[in-house]
C-alpha cells in the first residue's frame, strides 16, 4: 500500500510539473512575440532615423549623446548647441 502511495504522489507531482512546464512555455512564447515585436518598432525608428539624418544632413549622435547627458542631469548640455 505504500509503493501505491508513493506513485500517486509522483504522478500527482508530475501532473503539477507538467502544467508548471506549459504556463512557462506560453511565458516564453509572450516574451518571444513582444522581443519581435519591440524589433521590428527599432527597426522602423532606425529607417526613420535614417531618413532624417539624410533630409538635415545631420548625424544624430551628437543629440543622442547630449540627451544622455541631460538624462544624467548634465545641466550644461543642451539639445540646440
């Protein structure tokens, strides 16, 4: 009676690892949709990036690099010098 026991609980505990297994797996599946999708929204900042460096004859790093600079509360740096 025992061993009849102690297989139930396996099987019970496998029951609960398995469904464990398949909500991380929908988890991943989420995670993975929203990766490509946050991809594809890059992408399509980087062509528009792109087209703007192109249409001021600009290279946008300059900015970005005083944004983050601002961003780390660099009060000396501005956007428009």
């Amino acid at each position: 009676m025992h061993s009849a026991n102690m297989v139930k609980e396996v099987l019970q505990r496998n029951l609960i690892l398995s469904e464990d297994i398949v909500l991380k797996n929908q988890k991943i599946d989420d995670l993975n949709k929203e990766i490509y999708s946050l991809q594809n929204e890059l992408s399509d900042v980087r062509d528009w990036l792109n087209i703007l460096e192109t249409l001021t004859g600009k290279d946008s790093e300059a900015i970005c690099t005083k944004l983050r600079g601002l961003g780390r509360g660099d009060q000396n740096a501005s956007v428009y010098s």
